[in-house]
C-alpha cells in the first residue's frame, strides 16, 4: 500500500505541482486554479510507481475550509479516495467539501461533511 505523502502547497517540487495540475478535470478543474492561487493550501498525494493517481487539496476560502478530491480514473474503485479523505480528516478540523456532481456527493457524503457548495448529498 502506497504511503500518503503530504504538505503545503508553497513547499510543492515543480515535477509535484505539475502532477498535480495535470490530473484534475481539466475545464472544470477548480483544483488546478486553486493550486497556483492558495500557497497556504495544503495537499495529500498517493504516488504509486513514480506516477500520481490520487490528490487532496485543502484551501481556505472566504470563511470555510474547502477539500476537494481527484482519484485517477484508471484507479477509481480501490480505496484510493476514501484513504485520502480520512488523512485529510485526521488533520482538518472543519472542512467541507465541494461536490461537483451526484457521484463526487455519494462520495463525500460518506464522511458526513458539509457541502460549501455544489450538489448536496441528499439521496432524494
């Protein structure tokens, strides 16, 4: 099992802040934008084989602390998500996320956390 890695996004190397921006979900990828803009941010990363398959980032924004998630899609389904968000929960007190559609809602909904924005986890 692939360690977690983590740290603020101003302590980032060029060869992580480029893995990073390159998986996200390209026009809507909101972590991309955040990443170049939130210094103070910090990320979780799993690495496996020399290659990036899974990002959290935590960010302060206006009065929350927003979280968001990108799994590679090759490597969905194994757990890689649901490791990441409870490291970010070990370290985050009050972080919401934002769920971008009905899956990503399912996701976090796991965890009980609040949306800041987005799709809400409601089943209805």
């Amino acid at each position: 099992m692939a360690k977690i890695q983590t740290k603020l996004v101003k302590n980032l190397t060029k060869d992580e802040r480029l893995a990073c921006g390159r998986l996200n979900m390209r026009s809507n990828g909101e972590m991309m934008y955040a990443l170049q803009e939130q210094p103070e941010g910090r990320v979780w990363m799993i690495w496996e084989d020399g290659r990036l398959n899974a990002w959290a980032l935590a960010f302060s924004q206006k009065r929350h602390r927003i979280v968001h998630t990108y799994v590679r899609y090759s490597e969905r389904r194994r757990g890689l998500g649901t490791r990441l968000m409870r490291a970010v929960n070990r370290r985050e007190a009050e972080v919401k996320a934002c769920p971008h559609d009905f899956a990503s809602s399912c996701f976090y909904g796991k965890f009980e956390m609040p949306a800041a924005y987005g799709y809400h986890y409601s089943m209805n």
